[in-house]
C-alpha cells in the first residue's frame, strides 16, 4: 500500500464566503493517505499535528471537481483541487517519486469511480465511519468506467503514454543501495564505468534522489558538468568554502554567511557524485566545518553522505609539487561513511572480451594479450555511413584545435545557435556547469554528439554520435541529424537546470549538440560514445587510460592509436583500498561492508 500513503508538509486551503482569503491550515509531518469510505467513495485523509492542534480531514473525492497541479511533481510539490468550491491540498516536500506514484494512483482511482459520488467535498473534523487505504491500481482502473468516459469525451483507456511504457528496474545491487540510503545510514557505492544508458550510476542517483525530501537533499558533484547531470551544484558552491585551503577558523567564517549556513543547517541529506576528484584534505575541512556550522558533534555534523564514484578513474587535481590524497586517505573517511559497495555489474559494455580487458586496464594490468587486442583495433575502420570516430584527447587545447579547424574546413554556411540564459551576469557559471555552451556552430556535415538522453529506447543517449545533413528552412533553422543508431531527427531546443549560488536556479536553452571531431577525457566522464578513436601517448594521470577506454560501448567501436602499456597505471593506493574493500564485502545480496572500530585502524594504512 505504499504508493497509497504519502508522508510530508500539506496546506490545506478551505475558501471563505465574501471573497475573503481562504482559510488556511499548515500540518508538517504530516501523512496523507488515500482509502475510501463506507460508500466505497476514494477519500483523501489528511492528518497531521499533535495535542491540541491534531487534526484529521477527510475529503471525498469527486471525479469530475478533482483537479491535479503536477508541474512541480520532480521537486517534490503537487496541489490536488478536492472540489468545485476551490478546496484545495497543498503537498511539499515529498520524496518525488513517491509523489508521483501517489499521484498516479488518485488519477486512476478517482477517474474508475464509482458514478454516484457527491459532487462537494466533504470536509470532517473526525474520521468517517469507515475508512480503509485504497486497494493497489486494478487492470479495471486502468480501463476505468465506460460510461464515465463517454460523458468526458475520453478515449478507451486513456493512460499516458510515457506511464504505459515499463520503467527501467534497479538491480539486485542497487536495491541494496537504494536500501541502504532508505534506512539512513552514510554510504559510498562505486564500481567500472560501464554501465548502459539508463541503467547505470546516474539512473541509481537519480532514483536516490526521487526516495529523498528534495527541501533537506542537497545533489552535489565534483565538477559542474557531473553535477548538471543529476540536477545539482557543484560540491565548492554549496561548501561555501572557496578551495577550502583557507584555516579551519576561516572557512567556517565563510561557512557561517547568511545563505550558506542556511544550507548546511537544513542538509540533512548530501549527495556527492564523482568522488574521486574531491581532494581528501578538502573532505577533511568540510567535514569539521559541517560540525561546527551545526553544532553538533556527530559526524559530518550528522549529516547523512551518499557518496558514489570510481577511485580507479581520474584522481584530485594537483598542483605538480603536491601529493594526491584521495578521500578515502581522509582522517574523517572511516568514521562518515558506515557502508562500502561496489557495484560488480558492468551493464554498457556487453561485449564479454572487451568487458575483461576493461576489466584489467582498470586495476592497471595490461598483460600482453590485452596489449595485443587494443594494438589490433587501430586497423579499425573510423568511419560508418559518414559518422567519423571521436578523438578522445588528454588535453582541452588539443580539443579546441581540432574542432574549430574541422569545422572550417567543410564547406557551406556556418548556422549559429545562441543559448537563452536565465541570467546573461552569470554566464561563466551556467559554463561551467551546462555540458553545452552558449554559443553552437554548425555546418551540413558537422560531427557531432548528443549532450543530453531524448530517447533512450532508440539510442539517442548522451554521447550519441552522428552528423548533421540538414537544416530545416523555418526561421529557427534547426539542423537535422543522423545518428549511428538509424534515426534520424530534426534536434530542437533543449533546458538545463542549474543551481547556482544560494540555491538559485539557473538555466540555459540550448542545442543539445557539441562538436564531436574530438572531446577531453575529463569531458567524456557519463558519456558513452557509438565510435572512439584515442591516442595515449599524452596520458599523465593514474586512470585516464581507463577513463578513455570505457567511454567506448563496444571493441568494435574503439580505436587505439599509438598504444604503450606504460600509459596504463592505477594508483597503488587506490588499489590497496579497493582489495581491503572486497575482502569484507558479504556475498549475494547482503554485499554491504559496515566498518567497524577494528577497521579504523586499517586506514592509517592509507594515509
């Protein structure tokens, strides 16, 4: 009966003769459920309160004076009209996707029936006679009443078609993670980079996201790009902190300014996606900050951490004459986090051969058949029904180079796209969080990638690659592509959310197109590219061939030029931590490490 009860803040707004303002009342913690009466009537029940405040109201719901506001569902906030009067409750701070299942249920529910319900809300200060939850959704609801439909003028079964299709599913392991954060408790969860579209990390995260109060979850990422990706900031602007090298003193100085601190005291949730770039000292300082800021000696300032990323991928970024502490080297590491998992399914990648040799180079190891392998696929053919392979480079001005020359070089009218931003004051931040920029030029012919997931059942994912053959002749001249996976489609505007400084939103509209003759490695983080071509020779980090190589969905897809194994390294560090992991993590479905008191002795070993 889940999906039937709700638990969050609800308003509930009663109309007052005279045109006065509506009455209105506040319940926080409050449980709504849905059930129906002795009349088999679906009812909504509202309590919340306590002592003397302590409330219960019930309103029969009304088919055809039921109205839904939906619109801000995805943060957590929905209004149900409950009758022709203007009745109405308010919901916030929900877990969205809780929300959106309850939601489902009482559009189903009331739109099944029954005929003869009254057509005024019935507003009660007691419970009615009878009131039990509402049965999970039948295969009747879903066709509803034939007679009811005719007298709306509806279509037999009229679901939305988006509800009809099946949800991608959780596995075994992500359940368990799922489970883990339900229950409250501080995790990291890592594992390979291959993982499938709508499937992998990102799908995990945003369905952690959906189970969570979006008004006390703060989704953070180390880099602007990770971070845009799951609707979030960047880990430095909700810290407040600058880079945080500043004295403990100083940084809860800064930590302590109106709008900062009020993010620390209402997070009681954090999310930190690609923890392997957040440099260990810098966890260190927000984690003493966070308990000073909230005064309150529990870890992280009682903060609950769900913490997900690949210590194997790229490391902090250093200054050359510093040395790299990962976050697990933290002091705080060990008494924050109480659950360590790694996830063991690869679901991108379902080619088995490439699946062990990505396998191999991410623990460093390049023996001399998976040498062989890799050599062979510069023989590769780059080019399929004129989509050219992506040349991964590791550094940004190659990138550049590549592209602008390429774009050049074809011939024809070059077609610019300007973004739409919220704020023009803020562009080098909404830069440096969009994965696309403000200004896109393109010509028939142009290589290019998709910068965002339109329709992940016909493969156009982020990373998609493909080239454009036209334009169309309407003023807006949106270009049409054709893309590896067969289809072919006119590419319109796109919006991304981001949350700028104090929690504004900021937002760009924007082609979800880049360039795609080249892209950095740093940028294909999340990206799983149809055709990659890669050079190594430049490697300099411990992870970045790996990074490189797992961009790639299958061994056909890849290209390795001038391979050496020299450029495949993992960090010794890194790989001791991973070893100590797997040696306590449980079997089956039980695969979660909880670390003891014995275990904060072991992690001196990595510091």
């Amino acid at each position: 009966m889940e999906a039937a009860e709700l638990r969050c803040t609800a308003a509930v707004e009663q109309p007052l003769p005279g045109g006065l303002a509506p009455r209105r009342r506040l319940m926080r913690n409050a449980t709504v459920l849905l059930g129906r009466n002795e009349l088999r009537q679906p009812v909504l029940r509202v309590a919340g309160g306590s002592g003397a405040a302590a409330a219960v109201l019930n309103f029969v719901l009304a088919g055809d004076a039921v109205r839904l506001f939906t619109r801000f569902a995805g943060e957590g906030r929905a209004a149900v009209r409950v009758g022709p009067d203007g009745a109405q409750v308010l919901l916030s701070d929900c877990p969205p996707d809780a929300l959106r299942r309850f939601l489902r249920l009482l559009r189903l529910k009331v739109a099944a029936g029954p005929r003869d319900a009254p057509r005024r809300p019935r507003l009660l200060e007691r419970p009615p006679p009878s009131f039990s939850v509402i049965s999970p959704v039948q295969e009747r609801d879903l066709l509803g009443s034939p007679g009811r439909r005719q007298e709306r003028g509806q279509r037999p079964a009229e679901v939305p078609r988006k509800e009809r299709r099946p949800p991608a599913r959780l596995s075994a392991e992500q359940e368990a993670v799922l489970g883990a954060v339900r229950s409250g408790k501080s995790i990291f969860f890592t594992g390979s980079a291959g993982e499938r579209p709508g499937t992998g990390k990102s799908f995990l995260l945003k369905r952690i996201l959906g189970s969570l109060p979006p008004n006390i979850t703060y989704a953070t990422a180390s880099t602007g790009v990770a971070a845009c990706h799951i609707g979030g900031t960047t880990l430095h602007a909700f810290a407040g902190i600058g880079s945080g090298k500043a004295p403990l003193e100083q940084c809860i100085q800064l930590a302590e300014r109106p709008g900062v601190r009020q993010h620390w005291l209402a997070c009681q949730h954090l999310i930190i996606d690609e923890i392997s770039m957040v440099d260990g000292k810098f966890f260190d300082k927000l984690e003493a900050v966070a308990r000073a800021v909230r005064k309150r000696d529990e870890p992280f300032g009682g903060i609950q951490l769900i913490i997900c990323g690949d210590f194997l991928q790229l490391p902090p970024v250093c200054k050359a004459n510093e040395e790299t502490k990962f976050c697990f080297q933290a002091k705080s590491w060990r008494k924050c986090i109480h659950i360590n998992m790694e996830l063991t399914e690869v679901r991108r990648q379902t080619d088995k051969t490439f699946v062990s040799i990505l396998s191999a180079i991410r623990l460093g190891r390049c023996t001399e058949e998976v040498t062989r392998q890799l050599m062979q696929t510069a023989a590769h053919k780059s080019e399929r029904d004129g989509i050219l392979a992506t040349r991964l480079c590791t550094h940004k001005d190659d990138v550049e180079i590549t592209n602008e020359r390429r774009l050049q070089q074809l011939p024809g009218e070059v077609h610019v796209f300007e973004a739409l931003d919220s704020d023009p004051m803020l562009v080098k931040l909404i830069d440096a969080q969009c994965p696309v920029g403000g200004r896109v030029e393109l010509k028939l012919g142009a290589q290019v990638m998709l910068a965002k997931n339109l329709d992940v059942s016909q493969g156009l994912v982020n990373g998609a690659r493909g080239v454009v053959v036209g334009f169309e002749s309407e003023q807006k001249g949106l270009p049409k592509v054709r893309f590896l996976c067969g289809v072919t489609q006119l590419i319109k505007m796109e919006k991304w959310i981001i949350k700028g400084p104090s929690g504004v939103h900021l937002s760009r509209q924007q082609l979800p197109l880049k360039l795609a003759w080249a892209i950095s490695i740093h940028k294909s983080q999340g990206m799983s590219l149809d055709c990659v071509e890669i050079s190594l020779s430049r490697v300099f980090e411990s992870g970045q061939a790996y990074v490189a190589l797992s961009r790639a969905r299958s061994l056909a897809g890849l290209r390795v030029l001038d391979f050496d194994p020299k450029a495949v390294r993992a960090d010794p560090a890194v790989l001791h931590f991973y070893r100590h992991l797997r040696h306590h993590q449980l079997p089956a479905q039980d695969s979660l490490h909880t670390y003891s008191d014995a275990d904060e002795k072991e992690n001196w070993k990595y510091n």
